[in-house]
C-alpha cells in the first residue's frame, strides 16, 4: 500500500501536534484543520503555519458548517480525530459524532481513527462517576462509527506519560514532588505509561497497516510496565536520593474527591480505575482480537520510562 493522505482534527492539541508532526516525520501527505474559532489564539495559529511550513497542508472547516467538514474528509484517505478528552483542558467528545456524519456522507475513508489514546473504553463498563463519562461517551462515537460501516483503528495509549509519569502519577501536578509521594494502596499493581510522543508514532505507524483494520490498538510497551513503586524507585535512582511514601488506601483516595470541582472529580475517579482497580493491566491482549503496537512495530525505539523521567532531574 502506499502512503494515504491524512487529515489531522484537533492538530493544535496535546496529541494532534504530536499526531501531525509524526505523520508528516514519514512523509504522509497530511492535512490539518484550520477552524475558524480559533479566532485570536496566536498560539495555535502559529502552531498551525509551522505545520504548512514543514510541509502540511491546512484545511480551513469547522464543526459548525457541516459541508466544510465534508469538503476537508474528501481530500483524504484516512482522519485521526485528536479532538479534546481531559476535563482538566476540556472534553468535546461527542462532537466526533458530527464528523461521522461528515466521513459517511464523504464516502472516500479508508479508515478513520476517533480520539482515544487513552484506556480502553469497551473495558471500561465497570467504571465509577463521574469519571466513566470519558469511556461512555467514547464508545458512543464507536458505536456511531461501526453503525455507519466505517472502517476504523481505535488506539489505545493508556496513562500519557505526561500526566502520569513524570509526576510520579500525583494528582494536581505535572512534576515530580520534592519530599513525600503517595503511594496508592500496597502500590504493586501494574500500570502502563506511554510517552505521547510514542503514541503518535504508533498512531501513524497503524494507518496503512491490514493487521490493525477494524482492530483495537494497544500500546503496552513491556519495560514501560511498572508498579507505582517502582515507578517511585525509578525516579529516587535518577535523583539518587529517596521520598518519604506515604500510602492512602482506597477508601480515603476516593474520599478525596469530596468538594473538587468536576473536573478534579474525573481525574480522581481515573487513577481509581489505574492505580486501585489495575484496568491497564488486568486482563491479556489480544483476547478480544487487539493488536499489541511495540510488538507488530518492533523497529520503533520507544522510550523507555527511567529514560523519559530524566528529563525532569
Ligand atoms: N490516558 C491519558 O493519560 C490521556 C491524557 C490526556 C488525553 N487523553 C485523551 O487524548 C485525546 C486528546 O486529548 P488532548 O488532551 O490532546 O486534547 P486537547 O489538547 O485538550 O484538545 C485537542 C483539540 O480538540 C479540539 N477542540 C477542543 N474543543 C473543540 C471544539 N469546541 N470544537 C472543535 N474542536 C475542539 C481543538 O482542536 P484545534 O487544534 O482545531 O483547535 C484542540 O486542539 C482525548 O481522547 C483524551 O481523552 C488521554
């Protein structure tokens, strides 16, 4: 097969830019959406010109005028959507649902990949408020997809690295804390953390590729599969010095959530289902015909988590 053309939905964000760049890093014709209502964002507009500076094409639609969404998806062979999915920034999930209507009524797509990257969503039925929202609303999107017929990848990153990494997974930070660290429950329960970098890899790698046609996409490194102690470990070898642990159990985890505004509420309710729940881990791949990325992609040099953590030293 050859190299499709891509269009890119959600380019200026945290995983579009990623998404974009790695897709034009191998060379994909890539198109990026330009909305209009980005209106005086310079950030993103800036982000947007580096783009067709190296080489993307930018499509000017939005989801408030169908027919531009439908002339954008004709110029293409597949669309990742990267449309926003953390509280914590904003959640537009469902507004996918209007570019399945724009992919059906195009008819041109080869394969369309929806904003996921996260935990697996068809997984996630046992999941507890308010956090279940995010899988709830995501397999609405799969099941307009399948609905439609339209041949899809939904890839699965797990825990960004970004937001659980570095941090040592503390809620409410993006950097590693200094002194103490919490350590939930006994702390052995396996977890996977993926760079988001490496998830856009993978992402791009999956597009032309049969094997993951109408497939779930896993991304489970094996040496990026730790306990949330050794995580600790891993970051107390770069420092080379150690943190005072102080375990909570589940019990007053899920107490916190208590009198935080929403969004905190969902984050809360997601290191539930990681750290107490073990969701990231408890169950083999390939069970209910998932892929798994670093092992049908062996030539991607995926960074390692001890390596990803000292950038933070
Ligand atoms: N498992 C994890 O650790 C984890 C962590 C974070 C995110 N995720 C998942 O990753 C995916 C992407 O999240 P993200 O954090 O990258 O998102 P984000 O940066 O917050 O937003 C991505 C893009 O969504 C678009 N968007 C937002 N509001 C919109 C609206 N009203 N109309 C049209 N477009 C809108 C924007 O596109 P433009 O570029 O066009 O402005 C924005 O750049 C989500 O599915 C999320 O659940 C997973």
């Amino acid at each position: 097969m050859g190299m499709s053309k891509v269009l890119v939905v959600g380019g200026t964000g945290f995983v579009g830019r990623r998404v974009v760049r790695a897709s034009l890093a191998v060379g994909h014709p890539t198109y990026v959406l330009q909305r209009p209502e980005i209106g005086l964002d310079i950030e993103k507009l800036q982000m947007l010109l580096s783009f067709k500076k190296e080489g993307a094409h930018l499509v000017e639609g939005s989801f408030s005028d169908f027919q531009s969404l439908v002339r954008a998806v004709k110029l293409v062979d597949v669309v990742i959507c990267t449309m926003s999915g953390a509280h914590i920034r904003s959640h537009n999930i469902l507004l996918q649902l209007k570019l399945v209507e724009a992919i059906k009524e195009a008819g041109n797509i080869k394969r369309f990949l929806p904003s996921e990257f996260g935990l697996d969503p068809a997984r996630m039925g046992h999941a507890i408020e308010p956090g279940r929202v995010t899988f709830d609303d995501k397999m609405v999107v799969r099941k307009a997809i399948q609905d439609a017929k339209i041949p899809f990848t939904y890839v699965c990153g797990f825990a960004f690295a970004g937001y659980f990494g570095g941090n040592l997974a503390q809620l409410g930070t993006v950097l590693p804390p200094k002194e103490k660290v919490l350590i939930y429950g006994d702390g052995n329960t396996k977890v996977t953390i993926v760079d988001e970098d490496d998830i856009a890899t993978y992402t791009i790698k999956t597009i032309d590729d049969l094997r993951t046609l109408n497939k779930t996409l896993y991304i489970r490194p094996p040496e990026n599969v730790v306990t949330h102690k050794e995580l600790v470990e891993m970051w107390e070898d770069v420092m080379g010095r150690k943190l005072q642990q102080i375990t909570i159990s589940k019990q007053d985890f899920l107490a916190s959530m208590k009198g935080m505004d929403y969004a905190g509420q969902v984050g809360v309710a997601h290191f539930y289902q990681v750290f107490y729940e073990g969701d990231l881990t408890n169950f083999e791949i390939g069970e209910e015909g998932e892929e798994e990325a670093s092992k049908l992609y062996p030539d991607v040099k995926y960074t390692r988590l001890d390596e990803y953590l000292k950038i933070y030293a």
